[in-house]
C-alpha cells in the first residue's frame, strides 16, 4: 500500500491528466480524481486506467485525508477552491495564475479581474524549486510557475545574477509553445484548422506570464520584451533568448555561471558550446535544457532553453513541488 492520498482537481485538462499521469507511477502517494464539475469527462488517456474517484467537496477531502491537493484549474475557480482544500487539513498546488503575483493590484493589472483570496495571495510561495527551495517545504499553498516563466527564468536569473547582462540593451524572449499550453477548451484559434500548416503570434507586450519573468529574475518591465507564439505541435516550449553580454569574452564563461548556479540541481541540462537542445531532447520530461552561444566581437548572446510545457511546465514541476512539501527526495516518480 502507497502512502498518502493526493487529489487532483481538474483531471480532465491536459495539465490535469499529466499529473494523474506521473502520480501513478509515483511510489509514495496515491493519485484521487477530485470531481469539481457536473459535467466533467474523464479524458481518453485514463478510460483504460481506474483512480479512485471522490467529490471536491471539503468534507470529502477532511474525511478521507487527503495531505495534498492539485488544483489544475483556471485562476477563477483556483480563488473559490484553495480556501476549501487548506480549511479542510490539505496542503495545496495550484497549477493556475491565481497565486503567483505577489498583491492583488498586480493581479488585477495583468489578469484583468479582481483577486478574491488577497491574503492566500500573500501567503503562497512561488514555486520555482531551483530558485526558492527554502520556503516550498514548509508552505500551506504552493504557486506552481507558469510554462513560459519557468523556461525563462531558468535561463535569465543566473546571468543577471552574474551582472553580465546589459540591462540598458534589453532581453528579448522569443518564446514558442505547443497548442496544449492554452488549455483543452475549444476556441477558433486553436482548432485544429487554425494551428496546423500554421504559426502564429499572440498576447504580445501583454502576456500574462510577463511579471512572472519580472518578479523572479529581478527585471525591470522596460528591461524585458516577451513574445509568445503558438506552434502547430501538442507539447513542448522553446524560447530563444537575446542580450548583450558585459564582462565576459566567451560562451564558456557563460556556461561558467550556469555550472556554478546549477550545481547539484537534478533537473537543468547544459550543453556544451556549439550545441543546442530540441523539443524532442525534453518531450515527456522535468527537465529544462539550456545551451548559450556568444558573439565576442558584438556581445551578442543567444540562450536556447526547452521545456516539455506539460512537464517542467506544469505538472512534473507541481509533483517536484509536492515532493519537497511532504519530505520526499525532490526527484521521486520525475526520473
């Protein structure tokens, strides 16, 4: 018999269904689909599987003991449900926008709607595990990073870090994303007419993942110019990132950095110069591969940082998360 009861809200989504995914191979917890919606359609990829089923419903959750719960859900039900789940004795993930910003003004700017919950807000700790180990451990409420921010931010913090960025010269993130980082709804962009034989460009200046990138590399908004594009595959993120380099001579210096920062971190892959990761390379995975090229004449250097969306964007980086809240090595049922 596995150890401890772990729910996910929200199973039905793409994020949702990976973590059902990972859990059950996990060896220390046992996966329970949380039904939060009437209508909910339990997806093509667990028909053939049988997790236990129970209602989202605090007394549910109390009853049974559940230590941890996911919630793969949009922010707007993530405010309505985390304040049920903690009152009912388990700790919470959530996979949603709805706790990473640190005010409520700052969530009303960017996601356009009131936060309902400004004192969980307040409470919950990013977790970017690589960046904020220390707190991860010991929080009632995780914010697990979104896709584009975790790619980003593995791949921007270390060299601002380093002071080898000209912050007056600008980054530029140049970020493509497979169709299932916007979610299994159904829209006209991203039918499957829309997205194939196609590639396209959107919420540019104004993505909402933007102040993540921000808040955790210590950029400035002026500093920072971020866009995202839909890519006609199902999973994986790719982002090419652009600056002028200072005080340094060659991409080893850079590679440099990242050894130092990365050091014993199990999830982040460097390249050797004159290599570069593909989506292929991290398809399925946790981990984030990073290789840098620098042009010594010009400064200009280009990083190229990969993620699995789906994965290290979501629901491998939540049970990394929920790993390190239960005393659990940080690489369980990840490798």
């Amino acid at each position: 018999m596995r150890g401890p009861l772990a729910g996910i809200v929200g199973y039905s989504g793409y994020s949702g269904a990976e973590l059902v995914r990972i859990l059950e191979r996990h060896p220390r917890v046992q996966p329970v689909l949380l039904d939060h919606r009437e209508d909910a359609v339990v997806p093509s990829s667990l028909r053939h599987r049988s997790p236990r089923r129970l209602p989202c419903q605090a007394e549910a959750v109390r009853h049974e003991g559940l230590a941890i719960v996911f919630l793969a859900t949009p922010p707007e039900a993530s405010m309505h449900l985390a304040p049920a789940m903690l009152e009912a004795g388990a700790r919470v993930v959530d996979l949603s926008g709805a706790f990473r910003l640190r005010t409520s003004g700052h969530y009303q700017t960017w996601y356009k709607q009131a936060h309902t919950e400004p004192l969980l807000l307040a409470e919950a700790a990013y977790g970017l595990p690589e960046f904020c180990r220390e707190r991860i451990p010991s929080a009632r409420l995780v914010a697990n990073p979104g896709c584009y921010p975790t790619a980003a931010n593995l791949a921007i913090r270390p060299l601002v870090e380093a002071g080898v960025v000209d912050r007056a010269a600008g980054i530029v993130c140049d970020a493509k994303s497979g169709v299932s980082g916007a979610g299994n709804k159904p829209t006209a962009r991203t039918s499957f007419c829309e997205v194939t034989e196609n590639f396209s460009a959107y919420s540019i200046l104004r993505h909402r993942h933007v102040p993540e990138v921000l808040m955790v590399s210590g950029l400035e908004e002026r500093e920072f110019s971020f866009t995202a594009q839909l890519l006609p595959l199902d999973r994986g993120i790719l982002e090419t990132i652009y600056f002028r380099a200072v005080g340094v001579t060659s991409a080893e210096e850079l590679l440099a950095i990242y050894e130092k920062r990365y050091a014993g971190e199990p999830f982040v892959r460097l390249y050797p110069r004159g290599q570069a990761p593909d989506l292929r390379a991290v398809a399925r995975t946790n981990f984030c591969d990073i290789a840098v090229t620098l042009d010594a004449a010009t400064g200009r250097a280009v990083v190229v940082s990969v993620i699995d969306n789906l994965v290290k964007g979501a629901a491998g980086q939540a049970v990394q998360n929920m790993n390190l809240m239960l005393g659990y090595p940080e690489t369980e049922g990840l490798l």
